[in-house]
C-alpha cells in the first residue's frame, strides 16, 4: 500500500509541475554500454530516500537494496561531499531514462529535478528529427502573446535523448524531451517517437528568426533538424501601409488616365469645329467650294421698237 501510495504521489508531483526541493547532478548524461554511471541527489537521510526511472510515460521504483556486488547492478551509498549517490553498473540501452530522487517522511514527499540518462545507441540510420512551425492567424500575429514550436524525433531504438533548440544559431534551450511514444517494432528493437516544446514570443518568430531543433544521441552525435522560419512576409503594421499606398497609386493612375483622355477628346473636337485653311485643303475641295458660291439669276429682257434717225432737212 505504500508503495502505491509513494508511486501515485510522485507521478502527481512530475506531472503537476511541483516545485523541486532535492538537487540532482548532473542534468543528463552519455553512457556507453558496459560503463558504470552515477547520479548524485543532496538529500538529508540515505535511509529515507526512494529512486525511481521514468520510461514512457511510466514511473518505476527502483529496488536499491542489494549491496555492492558481482550480482548487484545498482545500489546507492553516501557520496564524500555528504549527497547521496545512486550507482549503476553495466549499462545497456535499457537503462535509458529520467532519474529521480524522492525524499518522504510520514505523507509527505519532496522530488529531484532529475537526471536524464542516455546509452549510447549505434542504431542511429532511421532516425529523423522535424520541427514543426505554429499555425498562427493573422491576428495572433498582431497579438503580444507566444507561439510555440515543435520538435519530433522519430525512429529511435532507445526512448532516452537530450534535445537542444537554437534560435538564429544560438543555443536557446536544452532539455530531456516533453514526451514520449512507442511505435511500430522494427528490426534493432522498438521504434520511439519523442517531442520537446519551445515557446518564445510572437515578434521573435514574426521577425523571421531562423529556428531549429537537435536531437542528441550520444556524446557525440547530434541529429539537426532543417531550418525554418517565417515566412509571412512584412509585419502587419507595414502589409497594412503597403496595401493602402497601392489603392492610393492605383487612384492616382486612374485619374491620369481620365485626365489624359478628357484631353485628347477635347483637342479633337476643337481641330472638327475649326474652318479648315485653303493652304491645307486640296485643290478639288476648293473648286468644290467656288461652285457653291456662284449664284445662278433669270435676265429678262423686253423687245423696244427700232428707232429710225431722221434725216435732216
């Protein structure tokens, strides 16, 4: 029943987010199988403590009884500066995972950070990291809140890795995975998934600030995912004043146009009105225009009788 009761009150205190009061060194930590690894928690009585290993989303108590040796994996002793130790011998890939230390007394219980452990694992081919960018509208992106990213490794053999985040190549932050996932079983064992969150602020991604994710198998090897980064265009504030400078210039254009137009009407209206000069007119259409002047009249004449001169006396 206590056990239970242990198990249940520290599986409420990981995922509740319960302030840590034990300090537990290192953070994380490469191994190679075979090697001997240990992990140091500063609590106060030896006897009280309780260690346990978080696999897949799974709390399991560690049995720290057996005393040091052939048979005896892990045990735990009091380290030279007083903090309590807890050793293991012959790690394998299994071994993987994130170590806590638990101080009770009576019902209460107080929890390490924890320590994440990591074998070293050759399988490494079919392994892909991928972060994901936000799916954010347009007035989040106005907004003064956060967006978050996020990164997914897949195809590991071991559900143990340290994942690193860099913003425009700065190392940002540095973790053991936010959670896990078992998958399909493939030919080197197990098939995990894992996935680590970022959240920063919306002017740092609205920047275009260059994002991406690592996953850390080993000491010496670190999977990088590609590059993203927003790719929206301008900031709101300047799409909104490049929009309202377009409708104005397309204003402005067609308002030349209407200008230029009105003019040309004009200037052919005033060339149809004006008489035309007989310097630019042909000379038929001059002759044409002498016989519309001529005026044609009816002479009458009356017949008068001949005058005979007399003839002087």
């Amino acid at each position: 029943m206590l056990h239970i009761f242990i198990t249940v009150t520290l599986c409420l205190k990981v995922y509740l987010g319960d302030c840590a009061m034990l300090h537990q060194t290192p953070a994380h930590q490469f191994a190679a199988a075979g090697d001997t690894v240990q992990t140091f928690c500063s609590c106060s009585y030896l006897d009280m403590l309780r260690w346990f290993v978080k696999k897949d989303s799974e709390m399991i108590a560690l049995n720290t009884s057996c005393k040091a040796g052939p048979g005896c994996r892990i045990n735990t002793s009091r380290a030279s500066n007083g903090d309590c130790a807890l050793t293991i011998r012959d790690v394998q890939p299994v071994d993987s995972g994130v170590y806590y230390c638990a101080e009770y007394s009576s019902f209460a219980m107080t929890i390490s950070n924890g320590s994440l452990l990591i074998v070293k694992d050759n399988s490494i081919q079919n392994t892909t990291v991928t972060v994901l960018a936000p799916a954010v509208s347009g007035s989040a992106l106005d907004s003064k809140g956060t967006v978050t990213l996020v990164c997914l490794v897949r195809g590991l053999s071991s559900p143990a890795l340290w994942v690193q985040w860099f913003i425009s190549g700065n190392l940002t932050k540095s973790g053991a995975p936010s959670s896990w996932t078992e998958g399909k079983k493939g030919g080197n064992g197990e098939s995990h998934s894992a996935t680590s969150r970022l959240t920063i602020p919306v002017e740092t991604w609205r920047s275009g600030a260059v994002c991406a994710c690592g996953a850390q198998l080993n000491s010496n090897t670190v999977i990088l995912s590609r590059n993203i980064s927003y790719t929206g265009g301008l900031e709101p504030k300047y799409a909104r004043c490049l929009v309202h400078y377009s409708v104005l210039g397309g204003c402005g254009i067609v308002l030349v146009c209407v200008l230029i137009g009105s003019l040309t009407w004009a200037r052919s209206w005033s060339k149809e009105a004006r008489p035309q000069s007989t310097e630019t007119s042909r000379p038929e259409d001059w002759e044409r225009a002498k016989e519309d002047l001529v005026t044609y009249a009816r002479l009458e004449f009356t017949p008068q009788k001949k005058l005979r001169r007399k003839r002087p006396a």
